[in-house]
C-alpha cells in the first residue's frame, strides 16, 4: 500500500489531486492509506483513478422528492485580505450573524513546528485568527482540527487528531483532539484514544452543555472501524457503535455527525465501498440502510450531514464508475421514514464531488464541493455550489476566481442570515499529502424571495 500511496502523491504533485484533496488537505489521507486498509480511502483512490478520463453515468433519483421554500440562491466571496495565508478552512459553525467558528489545517511556513491547529472567529465584520493549542510539538509531529460547533458565545468544541510522528515504523500512536472555547481561550480536553496505533475524529455536534458527540476512527491492526464518543457535561467516554467492518482487511469510518435533541443524532461516513449511515436513538447506535449507489458507479462514500428535524435529515459525497469514468455527486434525504437518493446531475464532464452541507434558517438546503473538467492533464478544480430548488439541485454561480484551483470543504448555517461556504484558493501537495501555499476561501450564500 504504500508504494501505491507514494506514486499518488507524485502524481498528486504534479496534476493537482482528484477527490482525494478532501483527505489530503486534512493532512491524515496519507497516514490511514498508507498504514492500513480502510473504505473511505479505497473510495478515494478509485475516484483519483477516475478523474483523469471517462463517460458520465447517468442517475436515478428518489421518488420522493422533500419540499423547499423558493428563493434567488447568490454567492458572494468574502475572503478578505485579513485572512491569513497558507491555511484552508475546513468546518464552521455559527451561533450568530456576528459569531462564528472556523478551524482548520496550516502549512509549515506560519506556524511552529508540530503547530498546525488554526481556529478563526468571526465578529461579524471580519475573520481572524484565535490562538488555540497544540498538543504534539515534535519535530516529526501534526496537529489538526477538522470540524467545530457551537453552542453560544462561550461554549464551543473542535476535534481532530495529534500525530506525534508522521511515517514508518511508528512508536507512538496517533491520538484524538478534542478543544473547548470556555469564552475567554481555548484549551485541550481530556478525551479517549482507543487505538494503540492510530484514533482520530472527524466530526462533532453539540445539542447541551452536557450533550456533545464526536466521531472519526480508531485502528486496529491494519483495519480502521467507527469510533463516536459523547460529552456529558464531566467528560469523553467512548459510546459503542455497530460492527460494520468485514474479514476481508476492509474497515469503516464516520465522517460527520449531526444532532437534533438527546435521542436523535446522525452519524454518516463509508464501509469497504458503501455509503454509512447511524442513528442515535438515545441509548445506542445502529446502522440505517443508506440508498443504493447510482447506476453504473462501484463506490460511494458520505462526507457530511446536516439537520432541521426529524424529517429533514440531508447527507451528501460522491461515487466513482466502474468505468473509470467521472465523480458523481451524492445527495441523499431522510423524510423521518427511509432515506431517499436525490443525487444532483453532473455539473458537466469530469469529477464532480460533495463535502459540505448546510440547511438554512428558512429551510433552504445548500451543498458545496468542486468540480473538475475531464482532461488526460488532471486541470484545475472549480468550487461547486449546489442549491435545493424543492424538486432538483441547480447550480449557483460563483464568484469568479484569480485562475486558482477552488475547492470548498463545507458548508455551515448562520441563524437568520443565509449560509458560509469554506474552502481553500490555490495550493499543492508535498509528498506527505500535506497542502502548502493555499489560501483560505470563504464565501457566503443568502437566498433572496
């Protein structure tokens, strides 16, 4: 595995990597692929494989098709000077139009060594960075915080991983992160780390003070599985999840969660070629049965999850063909009985991928990730912006860029005020998957009636 990962990442290096950026830029791709067989990295290689030539594969969608208030979807960037350089933001989470969170990775050049948490606040006029610790400060180490969420101005949670030594052979294991915004700094919390050789979280969603989830990964052996822990208010504990990994050397993970009241919370992620998707009922997680893949694709994978209620449940991702055609978007819907495939249609040749979703204040659903034309050269990618018209997506333009790759990582709602939709402008890969000289891109989505 790692002579495959090694040649990716040279080719990654060189052409601008496909939907493999999603796990690259979270500098830990390159460590599960390398270390171990999971489902969410051989989703990613085969989409890499796929990015380069093919012919779209068409869909069939859902029957049931959830409702939207209609509205004039616009996308403005407001990035800003201010923004510091050399980051990409990769999760957000507001508690009001002049209140929010953002956090993600940095390069090596603007911060010490093993210091590559950045956390952003936003004041309701500009963005700026919030000192934030960093547990591993080795000369071989990575810290970084993938997901955030808030509860008001003086409660909010980030969590990711500390790695102590990035390569082979490894000594010491990969641990969680998670941090607490008390109002006035934040700082690290004790959490589980159950793996002797590798756990990390890749998403959180707060309902109380004393009610937080995270989920993300642990390893054992080679094979990854699920990992959630929740937060009563005293500290982390591990909640068991489902046994969804297979004897064939193939394991799971969650990738995003989201929660709606004690005993209702998502969870959403990939197994060996799958889509994932549990359910919190409020004394324990099981498997919901995600919708089959789109006609003529081999693996699909979840990134994010989002809710309004018990009816209105949105996860989105992608899948590759069997041809090695193009990436296709995933978009599935829960109506409070069964999950519904409402996949929109290609942007057009190429890949097309999904990593952000948000619901409005008024309902309206958005969806972000990036889109990259078909070319035997790779070529530049183009944020996507994607909006529920009710019935179908349609594409929202925007804004247009200085000829740098775009991608967006997520999509967070602001209550009463529209929608943030976070990513990165330009940037490469250096042969440990990290992304050096991107510059953070933020943009934000209002919906006009």
């Amino acid at each position: 595995m790692s002579d495959l990962r090694s040649k990716l990442s040279r080719t990654a290096e060189d052409f601008e990597p496909s939907t493999d950026w999603l796990d690259a830029v979270l500098g830990r791709a390159h460590r599960r692929r390398r270390n171990r067989r999971v489902g969410a990295g051989l989703v990613s290689l085969a989409v890499f494989g796929a990015a380069f030539a093919g012919v779209w594969i068409g869909f069939s969608g859902g029957s049931s098709q959830p409702a939207a208030a209609p509205c004039t979807p616009e996308v403005i960037d407001v990035s800003g000077p201010a923004l510091p350089s050399d980051a990409s933001m990769t999760a957000a989470a507001a508690v009001s139009p002049d209140d929010a969170w953002a956090v993600g990775p940095a390069d090596r050049g603007e911060v010490p060594v093993g210091g590559r948490v950045v956390v952003w606040h936003w004041n309701g006029e500009s963005w700026e960075v919030v000192p934030s610790p960093s547990p591993e400060t080795g000369p071989q180490a990575t810290d970084t915080l993938v997901a955030v969420a808030a509860l008001g101005p003086g409660d909010a949670w980030a969590v990711g991983e500390a790695d102590p030594q990035q390569g082979l052979p490894r000594t010491e294991a990969a641990r969680v992160i998670v941090e607490h915004w008390d109002g006035t700094a934040w700082s690290v919390v004790d959490a589980p780390s159950p793996s002797s050789f590798e756990s990390g979280l890749t998403g959180v969603a707060a309902i109380a003070a004393d009610d937080v989830w995270a989920v993300g990964f642990e390893v054992e052996g080679t094979i990854a599985k699920p990992l959630a822990e929740h937060w009563d208010g005293r500290r982390w504990s591990i909640a068991e999840t489902p046994e969804v990994t297979r004897g064939d050397g193939n394991g799971a993970v969650l990738e995003a969660v989201t929660a709606l009241a004690a005993d209702d919370a998502w969870a959403v992620g990939s197994t060996a070629a799958n889509p994932l998707i549990e359910h919190w009922d409020g004394s324990s997680w099981s498997v919901v049965e995600a919708p089959g893949l789109p006609a003529g694709t081999a693996d699909g994978l979840l990134r994010a999850v989002a809710a309004s209620g018990p009816d209105e449940v949105w996860a989105v991702g992608w899948a590759s063909s069997r041809l090695l055609g193009h990436g296709l978007p995933l978009a599935f819907h829960w109506d409070g009985s069964s999950w519904q495939d409402v996949s929109p249609v290609s942007a057009g040749d190429g890949v097309d991928t999904l990593a952000g979703v948000a619901i409005g204040s008024s309902g309206e659903v958005w969806a972000v990730g990036g889109h990259r034309e078909a070319s035997p050269m790779g070529g530049f990618w183009t944020a996507l912006v994607e909006h529920w018209t009710g019935s179908a997506w349609e594409v929202v333009p925007t804004p247009a860029g200085s000829g740098r790759s775009e991608l967006l990582y997520g999509a967070a709602a602001v209550p009463g005020d529209g929608v943030w939709l976070f990513g990165r402008s330009g940037g490469t890969f250096d042969n440990e998957g990290t992304l050096l000289g991107a510059e953070p891109l933020v943009l934000r989505g209002s919906c006009a009636r």
